[in-house]
C-alpha cells in the first residue's frame, strides 16, 4: 500500500507531497517535496494500491451554493439578518460540525476564509484526477480523501501547540512521533519535515490517508451521505497512531 498526503496551498510554492509505502508492519517515508504541482500530484497516484489524502476542503456547504446561486440570479431569498445562527450552515459543512464535536474548535471556513482560494484550485485537482483515471468521491467512499493534519495529531494525542510556525516545536513533535511510532522510518526527511511546516503536514496527512485506506474512521451517516458527496468529508482517525502499521 501506499499513501500519498498533500498539504495543499492556492498556488505551488506552499503546496507540500508526501508518499509513504507501507508493507512488512512498517512505512517508510519515500518522498518528501515543496512547490509541487498539479500535473505531480496526479502522477503520484498512478498505480491501484495507492490512496491519496488532500488537505483541503472538496466542496463548499449547500446552503453557501443555493445563497450565491439565489443572490446571483437575483431570486427571492429569505430575510437575510447577518447574524451567526443564519450564517452558521453557510459557514460551516455538515463535516465541519463533526470535526467540532471531535476535536473541540471549527475549522477554517470554505466559503468566509481564505481557505476558500485554495479550494478553488483543489477542485481543479479533482477535475484532473479524475481524468486520469483516478476515483473521485468527496464523501470519502473510495481512494480520495479529505484529511486535517492539524486534527489528526490532536485526536493522536499530540500537543501540537506552536507546531505551524514554531521550527522548534516540530522538532519535538518529529520526536514524540518517532518514539511512539517505531515502525516510521522517515527515509532521510526529518530535517525538510522540521525545516518546512507545508512538509510536515503532508507527511502527517499521508499517515492519516492510512487511517482512511484502512476504514480507520468515522464515515458519512447514510443521511447525509449524498450532502457529503457534495461538501466533502473529513476523514478523522478513530485509534491510536501506534496501531496505523498493524491494523
């Protein structure tokens, strides 16, 4: 097996590729880039036991789509107040309020934040995937899966505090991982990881696309599947970080 993670920016200077191989109770960290684009990341899929993880939203909130859509089109709408109950379903995806209830703060929004530029160019990804050949589902039903390293490494247990602009701080997170991940072998990369957060992230987003390969989550309840099939859906690592080469 192998799994690709991408800590995925708007343009290609701040998007990061990792690729983990995974056999014999171990993984070994084979690659490990910044200022990657499209065209590699598409190739870096080809092959049938390989799975792919994207930091990055897949789709925008139904109730944000239908807003726009009525606004453009100058269509009646309902009294539009501003406050947060009306904007919430528009801020946030169903798998937003998951991710809440899971790891205790929101995520960045799609539609309100700057997180929104660089899911405009992952849905130009996904177009490219799936010509390739490439299985495209959002709702995290095949080899594509949206992840949130960030989250992942606070349901692993880690103190992940600082990490993002802290050099220091991924050091030893790099070291509180590798002690209690043995089977990791980070191939050389250890410094590009701790150098460059974009680098880091994919390498964590490549052990989550793990958890997702694996059914390692929890997945979209048949009532909001076809919602997540539209909006995405987060994959969140149910089990220790230990048990990723065993399961």
């Amino acid at each position: 097996m192998r799994t690709i993670g991408v800590d995925l920016a708007a343009g290609v200077p701040g998007t990061a590729l990792a690729e983990l191989v995974w056999a014999d109770g171990g993984a070994r960290l084979t690659r490990l880039e910044t200022g990657v684009d499209d065209a590699a990341i598409v190739a870096s899929v080809s092959g049938d036991a390989v799975w792919l993880g994207i930091d990055c939203p897949l789709g925008w909130p139904d109730a944000f789509v239908d807003f726009v859509r009525a606004h453009h089109s100058g269509s009646a709408l309902e009294l539009v107040d501003g406050g947060a109950d009306w904007r919430r379903p528009l801020v946030y995806r169903r798998t937003d309020h998951v991710v809440r209830e899971r790891i205790g703060r929101w995520p960045l929004s799609v539609s309100t934040d700057r997180l929104g530029v660089t899911a405009l160019r992952c849905a130009g990804l996904l177009r490219r995937l799936a010509e390739s050949g490439f299985p495209v589902d959002r709702a995290a039903e095949g080899r594509l899966f949206e992840v949130y390293p960030g989250g992942s490494l606070r349901l692993w247990g880690f103190d992940t505090t600082g990490y993002r602009v802290d050099a220091e701080r991924r050091a030893v997170l790099l070291d509180t991982l590798s002690a209690r991940a043995p089977w990791l072998d980070l191939g050389g990369f250890a410094p590009l990881a701790v150098a460059n957060a974009d680098a880091f992230d994919a390498m964590v987003a490549a052990l989550a696309t793990r958890a997702g390969a694996l059914g390692a989550f929890e997945p979209p309840a048949s009532e909001v599947l076809d919602i997540a099939r539209r909006e995405g859906w987060v994959v969140l690592p149910e089990g220790p970080v230990e048990a990723l080469a065993s399961w």
